[in-house]
C-alpha cells in the first residue's frame, strides 16, 4: 500500500465556510471535543470547522480509536483537521501517513498547550523554545501532507521574543491557515489576551488566521475579528458554556437576528448533553464528575451569585444533578442566559492556570 492512498485530501483550499464572511472553528479541547461532542455543536449550530482532540504521537503510538471516531463517523457535514502533538519527526510523519488513511480536512500540528506536563516533554507549547525544531518539524509534516497542513499555536513560551520568527517559519513551510492563541504558555489562561500579536500574524503571513482566546460571545468575537483583521474565530471553552455561540456569531455578523437562549433552552441542553456524551458501560458517578466539568462553565452564565454552580458542584447523583437543574433553570424558565459569563462567576476555582496533568477540561482552549 502506498505512503499516502489515491483518496488522500489533496486540495490545499480551505472547505467553505457555512456562509460568506469569517471562518468559525470549534478549539481542540482535551476530553472534550470528541464526537458526542461535535454531535452536539451540530444540533445547537456547527462551527465552519472542527479540531479533533490532539493524537499523542511517540515510538510506541497509534492513533487513538475514539479520536478517529470523531473523523470515520462524524456525519455533521462540516470538514474535520486531526490535530497532532509530539516532535519525533519520524513518528509524526509516520502518524501523518496513518491518519491521511481516514477522511480528514488537513492535519493540524499542536503548538500551544500549556499544561506542564506537556511542555516539559518539549511538545505542544514547548517548541516554541526552540525556532530550530519547529523549523524542521514545519519542513517534514509540509512534505507529507499533500492537502491542508494547519497549526495552532501561542505567541510564545515565557516571552514573545521568537514570535516573528516562528510567523516567518510559518510562511516559509507554507502553512495553509494558523490559529493564534493570544498568550504565551507561561501565561496559561490568566492574562488578558494579547490581540495585537494576532493582528501581527494576520498582517505578515500569507495564509489566513484565527484569533483564539477569550472569545466569549458574538458580540466579542465581532470586536476581535474588527481588532485583529483575522480570517475568523476559534472558540474553545466558551463552546461548552453556549452550545449557540457559532450560530449566534454567525447572526451577528450577517446583520440578522441573534438567537438569545433562555434558561429553558439550557435546561434541554444540559440533558442533552448528558445523553450524548455517556458512553457505553460508564458508570453513573463517573459520568456525573464529568458533567459537573461541562456545568462549571455553562454555569458561568446562569446566575452572577454562582448559586447554580454551589449546588451543581455538590451533586453526587444522576438525580441530585438535575434536581440542581431544574431548580436553577426552570424556576424562571423564560429568564435569558446571559450572552456573557458573569463577573467574578469562575469555571473552577484555580481553573485559569495549566494543571499539572495535561491539556484537561480544567485546562482548555479559550
């Protein structure tokens, strides 16, 4: 069987966007961007595109199964890049080889992730210590892929010192879009956003760009896109808060009406997202630890006291959950959710720093 099968994407064109105007993409998310998931994003309104969670690549390492599920399976009609983290270029390219097997839009390279745990392995954010490794990293995965090859990255390690040089690796391996996280690694997801270091790639690199970071709305996203001059928006965590925000967003910069949910719409969300992302065979306080992470951010929204997220944090039970719920959302059920997060309302106490654990629920794309 030859390298790369006749079927192999080919076409260095971006798919088209699900209207005219900026892009949209769906963060890849540890733990979280799975095909439940973008199942999810679909039903409520789909990015342009979506990221999978990234493929662990090292001498012993296949692609993960329930990673490519989230490609061979996904029927939401939008296209779908198989990001990677690693910086073996031997087995990057040979997991490239592999992946370009199954119907993905392009291959993405992990650039960005703060979590210790993976920096301190010299992948993800930690190659941006290290322009001469990224140079060849770049060189090797461009020649293997022959369709879109795309990267996210942030603007640096613990200073910005190697950004412009990394931008000019970017142009020089002819990346065909790169998504921008406005933080160095060191910066986790604390600080504010640096959106003028976007603006400096969407000024000097030739392909497009994504702004990603605190995009918290449409209204926001609106304001990065005019600050920035981004080709469009990547939205990670503020995705699981308001599963509406790609179509809102999309409203927004039409012109048109925004959807505006209320908490009734989140209370069906919210059991909809417990349906959909229980697996088979998963224990029901298992599965109840992880919706309380999905609800740590939808609860950002619900109530500027952050009541709803004190008695969903102490929820041990399938009933208990959403006895919380429908206390929270349904005694006002024609109430807005609010477009925004409410001052002072936090995901998770200590939630904004990297964990020591990996790229997590905790520890995601904004």
């Amino acid at each position: 069987m030859p390298d790369v099968p006749p079927a192999a994407p080919s076409s260095r064109v971006l798919p088209a966007p699900l209207q005219p105007g900026p892009l949209s993409a769906l963060a890849p998310m540890q733990d979280v961007t799975d095909l439940p998931f973008m199942r999810l994003m679909a039903h409520y309104g789909a990015p342009d595109y979506y990221f999978t969670e990234f493929f662990r690549v090292h001498a012993q390492s296949r692609p993960e199964k329930h990673i490519l599920r989230s490609i061979d399976e996904n029927h939401t009609g939008r296209p779908v890049f198989a990001q990677l983290i690693g910086e073996d270029i031997g087995h990057m390219v040979r997991t490239v080889r592999e992946l370009l097997h199954h119907p993905v839009a392009g291959i993405d390279l992990n650039m960005g992730c703060p979590a210790p745990k993976i920096y301190k392995k010299n992948v993800g954010g930690g190659l941006l210590r290290d322009p001469a490794k990224i140079d060849s990293l770049l060189g090797a995965l461009r020649d293997a892929v022959p369709g879109l090859f795309t990267v996210k990255m942030r603007i640096g390690f613990d200073s910005t010192a190697s950004y412009e040089t990394v931008l000019q690796l970017i142009d020089k391996h002819a990346v065909d879009l790169l998504s921008v996280h406005g933080r160095t690694v060191k910066e986790g997801y604390r600080s504010e956003v640096h959106y003028d270091f976007i603006a400096t790639a969407a000024r000097s690199v030739r392909g497009p760009v994504l702004a990603n970071g605190n995009i918290t709305s449409a209204a926001k996203a609106a304001a990065v896109l005019a600050e920035t001059g981004a080709a469009g928006v990547m939205i990670g965590r503020h995705a699981i808060r308001n599963p509406w925000i790609f179509r809102q967003t999309r409203e927004h910069l039409a012109g048109a009406p925004v959807f505006a949910p209320t908490l009734a719409d989140v209370r069906e969300y919210v059991d909809r997202l417990y349906r959909e992302t229980r697996g088979p065979g998963i224990p029901e306080h298992a599965h109840v630890a992880k919706m309380k992470k999905y609800l740590n951010f939808v609860g950002q929204s619900v109530d500027a006291q952050g009541a709803f997220l004190h008695d969903m944090r102490r929820a041990m039970t399938e009933v208990e959950l959403f006895a919380v719920c429908d206390r929270h959302l349904l005694s006002e059920p024609a109430r807005p959710f609010a477009p925004e997060p409410y001052a002072g309302v936090i995901a998770r106490p200590n939630c904004e720093s990297p964990a020591a654990d990996g790229c997590s629920l905790d520890t995601i794309s904004a």
